[in-house]
C-alpha cells in the first residue's frame, strides 16, 4: 500500500513539471534567431568634395587633414585614400579611434586627383562606407614659387662669388634643384646642382657665355613643384692680366721686378720673359701665386727683353 502511495506522488510531481513548462513556453513563446544591427555610416566633413588643395588653404605641404562626425556606439574607424575612384590601390588605409586623420608623411602623395571615403570598424558588423569624396593636391602652384633673387636679370658675372645665386624660399619644399642651360627654360640642363639652401655658389668653373637659370623646388617625397623663370646671365672672365712693369720700351736699370694685375678667381700665374721677340727660344717660365715676381739673376745688358703673363684658373 506504501509503495502504491509513493508511486502516485511522484507521477504528480512530473505532472505538475510537464505544466510548468508548458505555461512557460506560452508566457514567453518559442525561440527566434538575432540579428545584430549594422552602425551608421560616417557623415564626412572635410576637406570638402572637389577643392583643390593649395598652400593657401593646406599648409604647409597642400596635403589636407581628414575629418568626419562622430558615429554612436563607435570606437574605432578605417579611412582609405586611392588615386583610384575604385580604390582598388590604396595610398592610404588606416584604422584610428579619432573622428580626424592627418597623414603623417606626404610622400606617397604627389600632386593629383585623390578619392578618401571612412566607415566605422568597431563594433562589428562594419557599416557600410561613408560617400566619396575627391580632392585635387597642388603644391606645385604658380603662387609657390621660387622668385630669382639674385643675380639680375641679364647680368655678366666675372666670378662665382658665395652666393652668387639666390631665390626666395619656398613653402614645403625639402630642397630645391638649381639647373644652368644654353636654352631658354632649361630644357636639357649642362649643369644641375642640389641644395637645401635658397642660395647656391657652383663649384663649377663654366666657359664664358650666356647661360639661362632656372629653380625647380621639391618636396620630401622628390616631387617637383612649380619652377621659377629662366633668367639669362652672361658669364665673363677676365682671364688676361693686366702688365703693369716694367713699363713697354722702359730702361731698368737694375733687376726689373715684374708686376700683374690680378684676375679674380685665378689659381695661379704663369710668368715669361725672354730675349726672344717670338718666345721660341730662351724662354724661362715662372709659377706664382703672387701677382709680381724678381728674377733671382740678373737679366743680360744693353739686350731687349720681352715678358708676358698667363692666368692659371684651376690647380
């Protein structure tokens, strides 16, 4: 008889479990999948579409700063630059927590069309990409560059005195690239010199005649800005000294001392002088770096003498 009554109270506790269960699927209903909900897309600020962007409104370099309106819920975005509206290669693809971006070299960003879109990262899902917008880099601008200072236009120059060229400098440029040509503009230049300064004195010792210059500045990925003018300068050695004694047809009675004007720019000097009107025999040869010389003997009496002078330009 107990073991009947026992029985019976646990089929009634089973039943009363089964009817739990079944008032809890009716209260809260049968399961159903979630779906995640994808975060808006970054509204984009600046710069805005379609600016060309100049050192007047980017500076230093013309290279513009990104920014976009912050993004509920979001804590992390990618913004992605190209050269291609496709994007299908990216010069710039960068995830950061902050609703701006400033590139942090310009290198790989030479004057161009550029396209830039952002879309929020995290949380996942991604949202989808913001528009896109475009911009046209022009550091090379007629308004950044480089004015010839010095030397004038035209001028004749008979020796390169530091600094003989000068330029005014220009804003973002890593260097500037000085270029002398026989051709007006610098087509093909003959020489081309490299400097960080806006004044440059070659080291090179041209020949006599015009050449144009012109100044080309770059930035510090190597590309070339908006060059300067071409401007003619004339180039003229005086490279014959000057005799100054003893005097033509003059009668010394002692040991003449020979004196020269000097020649800007001259290494050295060479000295003649002989008993020959033709220096073809006789002659005796000094190597100075003064601009007067006395011969150590004396010179024969009561016999003409003829002397000369060269300028040694280079060792």
């Amino acid at each position: 008889m107990k073991m009947k009554l026992a029985l019976l109270h646990v089929k009634r506790s089973m039943i009363q479990i089964a009817v739990v269960a079944i008032a809890a699927i009716v209260v809260l209903g049968p399961a159903s999948p979630f779906t995640a909900q994808a975060i808006s897309a970054p509204i984009l600020v600046s710069p805005a579409n379609g600016i060309t962007t100049t050192v007047g409104n980017y500076p230093p370099a013309a290279m513009p700063y990104f920014t976009w309106q912050p993004v509920t819920g979001a804590t992390n975005y990618r913004i992605q630059v190209s050269s291609d509206i496709a994007f299908t290669i990216l010069e710039l693809d960068v995830i950061t927590p902050n609703t701006q971006y400033i590139p942090t070299s310009i290198s790989a960003f030479p004057d161009n069309t550029w396209y830039w879109r952002v879309r929020v990262e995290a949380p996942l899902p991604v949202s989808s990409w913001s528009e896109i917008r475009q911009f046209t880099k022009q550091w090379a601008d007629p308004s950044n560059a480089p004015t010839l200072l010095a030397p004038s236009n035209n001028a004749t120059i008979e020796f390169f005195e530091d600094p003989i060229f000068s330029w005014t400098p220009v804003m973002g440029a890593a260097d500037y690239v000085l270029k002398f040509d026989n051709d007006f503009g610098c087509p093909s230049p003959l020489y081309t010199y490299t400097t960080l300064e806006t004044r440059y004195n070659p080291p090179t010792r041209f020949t006599n005649g015009t050449y144009y210059w012109c100044v080309t500045p770059r930035d510090a990925g190597n590309h070339d800005g908006y060059p300067s003018e071409s401007r003619p300068v004339n180039v003229a050695y005086a490279r014959v000294p000057t005799l100054l004694e003893p005097a033509n047809g003059s009668q010394p009675v002692y040991t003449p001392r020979f004196r020269w004007t000097a020649v800007k720019g001259a290494y050295a000097y060479y000295l003649y002088y002989t008993t020959d009107s033709t220096f073809q025999t006789g002659v005796i040869k000094v190597n100075t770096s003064q601009t007067s010389y006395t011969p150590e003997s004396s010179l024969p009496n009561d016999v003409n003498c003829y002397w000369r002078g060269k300028t040694v330009l280079v060792p």
